[in-house]
C-alpha cells in the first residue's frame, strides 16, 4: 500500500486486530504523520458486526478523539476514506512507555525498570488524560505502555480508542470478545466489559506503574500483591500501600477517580522525595555507584545490527550496561564536559531542540561551520561513546548528584544505525541504548577529542 487518498505511506507502525497504523507524509508539508486505517485482519468481525458498522465504529473513534482537546490526549488531524476505507491521521509520535521499558512481543518477560521520578511524571500526566476523558464519561478500556506515547518535550499522550465506551453505549458486543490487553485490563473488564466504569482504566494505570517501578507484571490471578518495595529498594511502604489499592480486585476498594488517584500520588511522591533528598547528607552517599570500565571505544560510525550490539557494548538483554563507567566529567564551561577517562569533550546542552537522525548529522556539520567553542572537529557520538556518559540509575543519582547534562534532555542521537530506516540511540534518563525511527525525534551532543589543550587543564 503506497497511499491512502492525499497521504503518500511510507512504513508501517504496527498492526491491531481491527486496524493498522502507518507512518505517512502528509501532502504540500510533508509532515510525517501516523495513519490508522480500518483493516480487520480477520473476516469475522464483518461476519459478526457488519461491514458498515465496523465503519461506523471506527470513525466514532475519530469523532471521540477530535471533540477532546487535552495536553495529555492525541489530537486528530484528519479523517477520510480511500478505497471504502475509513482512516484517521494522527499526530506521529517516535517514543512510547512501551519503548521506555523495553516491553516487548512477550508481554510477560521482565521489562526495563524506570526511575521513581520519571514514573511519577508520567503516570500523573497520563491520569490527568484520563480525568478528562471520565469526565466526557469515555472509559478507556486498553490502557498500556504501547498505548501512552511520549511527545517531543517529555509528555504523555494517550491514543487508541477503538476499545473505549462512551457513557455506557457499547459499540461492538460480540460474545466472547475480550476488550483490553491481557495483563493490563482489570478483572471486572475481562469478566464483563460492558459492566466496567472508569476504575478499569485506574486498575491498568496500576499496573503500569508497578512494572515501571519494578520492571514485573502484577500476577493476572494472585491472591495478594508482592510488595513494590521487595523488588525496588528505592521504593518503601506509602508506595506499596499506593500500589496495592489501585490493584485492588474489587473496584470498590480501588482510588474512585482519576483526581482521587492524582492526589493520592502527588502526597506519597512528595514524601518519599523529601525522604531521598535527606539521604544525600548520611556518610558515603556521595560515593559513585558507577565502576571502571576498560574496553575499546569505536569513534567511527557504523552500522550495527541488533542482534550484535549487546555483545559489542556490553549490555544486558535489556539493553542496559553491564557495568557503568567510572564518572570524572567536568565542566570546562557553560556549554562543554570534559571526560578525563575518555579524553573526549562533550557539548553539555545539546541542541536545545529534538532533531531527526539526518538534520542530527546536519547539525554537526553546523556546529562547525559556525566553530562552536572555536573548534570546527565536532560530530555524533558512536553509541559506544555514549555508553560511556550514562549512569546508573537510582534516587541516589537523582537527588544526591547533580546532572552533567541538561537536565531537559532526554534522548541522544549516536552517529550508528541499525537499518535503512532506524539508527541508534541512548536514554540518557533511563541510561540503556534503543533503536530509533530515523524519522523520530532525539537531541545531539556532539563529541570531540581534540578541543583546545586549554580545555584540558580546567
């Protein structure tokens, strides 16, 4: 499929049961935008429904999504029909909470643990959504990680309502048919979608929060909860007794709303952080947690492919460091770090701007045409080289050691790619190294080894 009415298609994104979503040029722009168009990769759900109400859901959701205006909720662009049809273009997001902890085909398989921090932020953006959408009496009904996309400057967007009721008006019932992703859905919606209100969605919010903070699933049929903070130390009691009441099998013993949910963890991060900012002052907790690591760092670009750059960096099978470098980094200046174990200098605040892989690689060229720092041998970093920048992460770090870094920055573009179309990237947040859509968005900070000896010597 080469076009869908004016959109030229030029990948595909991913495929659902009743849609596919591509990526797509939008025409005159050439913005790159996600198209969903209604696919039903199986016959029987036209048997069931009808052709023509398979339709009509569908654009439903186009209707559901463009009368909510929200920072925290995806904003539709366009719907048309081409061929017979339907399709909705959607703004293209490159990162997700899925991507952030490395979930993958195997929902079950541990996942990338993401700090207490990044979590909080996400998870209150992302109820904050939902309040809105409670309010327009929209329940969700498939919150999960691949559902929750992360925007340019850091916020959640939810999108994918094809599975969501609106004040009690089921759309599709067909006997049988699951509505939500198994593991996140709550056990009332599995039981009986049609009976499941707004703390279903709390319920699945739960449950991300819990595999964000410990890198686990919750137990589809456990009788009790394993304490959060048996699985992550960082963690302590208010957030297991946070957890477990939104995973509560009974929705009545569940937060009651969104807002209820909202504040309830505001008062428990508050506290736990003036906890871990105290922490700083006790004897050693200045110590880095990171080792030395001796090993060759490549400075030429390549490509590397995915099942060889675990081995080559030495990460683990969740594309964390094995082990961390032994961190010296100075600020030379405002605007450089020097690196002492490396010898390598890095651009300290980026380009202050996401910029996808080619106009990364253009921005170096620009950097030296204009001699930043009066140097004109700047360039992206190989994604050796960035492993050797990351930390490991732990409320320690987060509080007790300042960021060499722009703390605004979150995504680095290396100089390497994967395929014709992904390159890769390092987390700098989360510290591990993924693949990116070179068409996504991520910032720079260039590298040099051969800056003024001056340099040197601060």
């Amino acid at each position: 499929m080469n076009r869908a009415g004016r959109y030229e298609i030029i990948g595909r994104l991913g495929r659902g049961g009743m849609s596919t979503v591509y990526k797509a040029l939008a025409p005159i722009t050439g913005r790159v935008v996600a198209l969903k168009i209604l696919q039903p990769r199986d016959d029987i759900f036209a048997d069931l429904v009808g052709e023509e109400r398979l339709k009509e859901i569908f654009v439903e959701e186009a209707r559901i999504m463009g009368a909510i205006s929200h920072d925290h909720i995806a904003k539709i662009i366009d719907c048309d029909e081409f061929e017979g049809s339907p399709f909705i273009v959607l703004e293209y997001f490159s990162h997700s909470i899925g991507e952030l902890i490395g979930e993958g085909y195997k929902v079950e398989e541990e996942s990338r643990p993401v700090s207490v921090s990044r979590t909080f932020l996400y998870m209150t953006q992302t109820l904050k959504g939902l309040e809105r959408l409670h309010f327009s009496g929209i329940v969700h009904r498939d919150i999960k990680p691949y559902n929750l996309m992360i925007t340019n400057d850091d916020r959640v967007k939810i999108i994918d309502f094809g599975l969501s009721r609106v004040r009690g008006e089921e759309k599709m019932s067909i006997p049988g048919m699951q509505v939500g992703s198994p593991y996140y859905a709550a056990p009332e919606q599995e039981k009986n979608p049609k009976t499941a209100d707004a703390r279903a969605d709390l319920f699945s919010v739960g449950v991300m929060m819990y595999r964000m903070l410990t890198g686990c699933l919750v137990e589809p049929r456990r009788i009790k909860v394993e304490p959060a903070s048996s699985l992550n130390s960082d963690l302590n009691s208010e957030w297991d007794a946070f957890l477990e009441k939104a995973l509560e099998i009974d929705p009545a013993n569940r937060f009651s709303s969104a807002l209820q949910m909202r504040i309830a963890l505001e008062k428990v991060y508050l506290s736990w952080k003036i906890l871990s900012e105290k922490e700083c002052s006790l004897p050693g907790m200045a110590q880095p947690l990171s080792v030395p690591k001796d090993t060759l760092i490549s400075t030429e670009p390549a490509r590397i492919m995915y099942k060889e750059i675990r081995e080559l960096l030495g990460l683990d099978e969740l594309f964390r460091p094995i082990a961390f470098y032994q961190h010296q980094l100075k600020a030379t200046s405002a605007l450089v770090l020097f690196d002492p174990v490396t010898r390598k200098h890095w651009q300290r605040t980026g380009t202050g701007f996401l910029l996808n892989w080619q106009q990364a690689k253009e921005y170096v060229v620009y950097l030296n045409e204009v001699q930043f720092e009066g140097q004109d041998n700047w360039r992206l970093p190989t994604t050796a080289e960035l492993v050797t920048v990351l930390r490991a992460p732990s409320a320690h770090r987060d509080f007790c050691i300042d960021p060499h870094f722009d703390p605004a920055i979150h995504w680095l573009w290396s100089s390497d790619h994967c395929t014709k179309k992904a390159a890769w990237m390092a987390d700098i947040v989360e510290s591990n190294i993924g693949k990116l859509d070179m068409d996504g968005m991520a910032s720079v900070c260039a590298v040099s080894s051969t800056l003024s000896a001056h340099l040197d010597d601060c």
